[in-house]
C-alpha cells in the first residue's frame, strides 16, 4: 500500500492505514514545515454584524423577553448587566449598572442568566454557514465575523449578488432573529443582521454600522474615501480619552480628521494617531484573514471501578490534559474552549463546557475553570470514564509554534517586543532617545563610575 504525505503536514504527525497501523510522517529535509498553515486572506469584505447577539439568542429562545425591558449580567461574580435591550435603555439602564441601579431605574427590568455556551455554539454555526460561501472568514468577537469575498464574483457575481447568497445561509443555518417564519433574513425588516461590504475590513464594518436591520450597505471600489469623510469619529477604534483630545481640537467626523497632516496627528498621537488617520483617509486597508480551523484534540481514561474521590478526579484530569496538550496536532496552538465529560455509573453522564478568555497552553489555565464547574455542578454518581476534549484552538504566538513546551520564552519575546515599540514612541514624539540600558565595564573597579555605563537603549 503507498501513501502519499504531503510536506506540509505538522511534523510527528499520526497517519493511521485502513488497518489500524500508526506510522509517523517524516518532515521534509528541504521544505520545513510550518506548525500553522498560512491563512488565507482577502482585500475586499462583507461584515455580518449582529448588535446584542447574546441578548437576541435568549429573546429567540425565550419570545416573552421581546415586550418588555431585559438585560443579560455578566458571566463574573461582579453581577452587573452586560448587554440591554433597548427598551430597557429607554428607561435609562446602561451595560456595565448594577443590579441594584437597574432596578431602581426600571422595577419591570427582566434579568438574564449568561450562557456563554449557548452563545458560542450558535456563532459557531454562523462561522460555519459563512464558510460555504468563501473560505476566508474572520470572527471578530460574538455576532461579528468578515467575510472575504475575492474571486467570489466569478462564482455569484458582483457585490449585491454575494450578499444575497450570504444572506440566504445565514438564514438557512436558523438566524432569523425576529420571525419565526420561514422567510428569510433578506426580506424581514425586524431581523437585526447588518451587511456592509467595501475595501478593508474597516470600510466594511462602518457600512454594517450604517446599514438598517436586514439590510447592507455596499460601498463602491473608488468610493471609500467619499464614504469615510462623512462618518463621525466614533466609527474609529479608538480609546474614550483619545476622542476626547480629538473633539476637542474641533474634529467631528473623519474627513476633518484626513484634512490634517499626517505628520502632524503622528506627533501629536504617535503611531496610534498615524494608524487612525490612515484609517479615516481610506489609506490602511485590512485584509480579511482566514483561520484555519484544527480538528478537535481528545483524551480519555477509563477507571477499573467507578471512582467518586474529587482529589483522584482532579489528578486524572491533569493527567488527561497533559496528555492532549502534548498531541502533536496541539502543537503551535492554543487552546480557547475545553470540554470534560464523564460517564458515570449505571449509564448516567455528566458533561461541561468552558470558553477561555485568554486561550492558553498552559495545563493550570485549563484546569481550573474545568474543576470551578465541576465544583459548582458535579456530577451525580462516580464516574467510569473521564474524557478532555479541545473543541476550539487559537493559533499561537511565533515563540509559542517555534517552542510550544517553553512558556518562559514566549514571554520574554512579549516583553522584548512591547519595550521596542515604547521605544519607538518616544524616538517619534520627543525625536531623541529617554531610555539607557546599563552595562559592565570594569565592575572590578573601586571606582563607582568604572563599573557601569549607560548606553542608549537600541531596538
């Protein structure tokens, strides 16, 4: 039987024959492989953006929440309100209140338990409807994700084309917030999904941001800049204190902002405010970039009698999970929502869920939000079998593929690279250098100034 492996496979990857046989793939002397394939990506974008997503699935589940005032709380112990539907706005609710200052602001406000899970698997399948119609999709956070449309034209046509297509599987996949119909997103003008399409991911998500619900906003190659110079300044990414600055140099939109020089924004912003003006003058364009999506990393243990000790459970999971980060598909990835699960006695099961918000490759990081739910909610009876799957990797940082088993590095390499762009910074604003580094020259000597010197701190 031969088999045919390809170079760019990870290496110490696992090939398995119609017989069971494991055999190892050997790297390739002369094409190295890399541990993340190279994304894809595309100059032109179609954001899909759904505002108050997490609040619209738990209206779609729960249709009483839709006539009167709800807010859904933090997934945190600090219990304050996260998203607000807009009647409960109207009556001067805001994210980020608590409890308390909500209620006494609005006596009918209806309060909302957070199901992150929930959350993340019905983006899940948008991502997924999204990605049969181009293989260049980007999610942003929860209900926004671009979509690369280079080279789609050929396939559905010019731009009102694609985002039909992508408007039909968005509704064919069960996002038809607002009817419980059959018709599509298209044609609902209660549905909350905004298109915009343009150059960049950033003219692209501003035209989603003026699009009215159930409809999209195309703007015309050659037209971004027409486009940009009437949008407010709130259409840029950008801190509460650094618009602040901005309006008070009598700047509202963003064609006041491309009127100034760039030299001069960058001096007085630095290479935020260079980023920024390039964005509001049409300059920067951000190409969407595909993810590649790994398959799932699982690892199981099965006990020779049913075991109910919590301290044995926990050991057995470290162990678990030393086991599926040290897969080789794992490698140069980390790892952003776990999945433990037991099979207990007498035929039950127990399973739980955690979304990380700082993925990592670390074993403790997992760990302890797996055994915080396993606390809040365990399982019914002694567990038979115990099984830790990965259901959604990040790639790493370049120190983190290059040297997966070396944490230390990977941060020291942060560092390194946050210190050359403070560097940087300030070499731009005050034109001469501010920070030294000390070194050795005779530190021998019985003289002070003998001993060390200070040289400028280079990049």
């Amino acid at each position: 039987m031969t088999y045919k492996v390809d170079s760019s496979v990870l290496p110490g990857m696992i090939l398995r024959d119609m017989f069971g046989i494991q055999f190892s793939a050997l790297e390739s002397m002369s094409h190295p492989p890399s541990p993340v394939p190279r994304p894809l990506s595309s100059d032109y974008a179609l954001c899909c953006w759904i505002p108050l997503y997490a609040l619209r699935l738990e209206e779609a589940r729960r249709p009483e929440l839709t006539a009167r005032p709800a807010a859904l709380l933090t997934a945190d112990t600090t219990r304050r309100l996260w998203q607000v539907s807009p009647l409960a706005r109207r009556a001067g609710v805001r994210s980020g209140m608590t409890v308390s200052r909500a209620i006494g602001l609005c006596a009918t406000l209806r309060l909302c338990e957070p199901d992150p899970v929930f959350y993340e698997e019905e983006f899940a399948r948008l991502v997924a409807a999204l990605s049969r119609v181009s293989p260049v999709v980007e999610p942003v956070e929860l209900g926004r994700a671009y979509v690369g449309t280079d080279g789609l034209e050929g396939l559905f046509g010019g731009p009102d084309q694609i985002v039909e297509v992508v408007q039909l599987r968005i509704a064919d996949c069960g996002l038809r917030i607002g009817s419980a119909g059959v018709e599509s997103a298209i044609h609902n003008p209660q549905s909350a999904i905004r298109l915009g399409w343009g150059k960049g991911k950033f003219v692209s998500w501003t035209a989603a941001t003026r699009a009215k619900p159930g409809e999209c906003v195309i703007v015309q190659p050659g037209e971004e800049g027409t486009f940009l110079a009437a949008q407010p300044l709130a259409a840029l990414p950008i801190d509460p204190d650094t618009h602040r600055r901005l309006r008070q140099l009598g700047l509202r939109t963003l064609g006041q902002l491309a009127a100034l020089p760039e030299d001069a924004v960058a001096a007085q912003f630095g290479d935020a405010g260079r980023r920024l003006w390039r964005l509001a003058a049409g300059q920067t364009v951000e190409p969407v970039t595909g993810r590649p999506a790994p398959e799932p990393v699982a690892a199981q243990l099965t006990f020779y009698s049913p075991v109910a000790d919590r301290a044995l459970l926990a050991r057995a999971l470290d162990r678990l999970l030393d086991r599926a980060l040290a897969s080789p598909r794992r490698v140069g990835w980390r790892v952003q929502t776990a999945r433990l699960s037991a099979a207990l006695e007498h035929g039950g099961s127990w399973s739980t869920v955690v979304t990380l918000r700082d993925p990592t490759a670390r074993r403790e990081g997992i760990a302890a939000p797996l055994l915080a739910r396993w606390d809040a909610a365990p399982p019914a009876g002694a567990v038979e079998r115990l099984t830790v799957e990965f259901t959604a990797l990040v790639p790493g940082t370049t120190e983190l593929q290059l040297f997966a088993r070396d944490a230390d590095a990977a941060a020291r390499a942060g560092r390194r690279r946050a210190l050359r762009a403070a560097v940087r910074e300030i070499l731009q604003r005050l034109r001469r250098p501010m920070l030294y580094r000390v070194i050795e020259l005779e530190p021998w000597s019985r003289i002070p100034e003998r001993r060390y010197a200070l040289i400028d701190l280079d990049e």
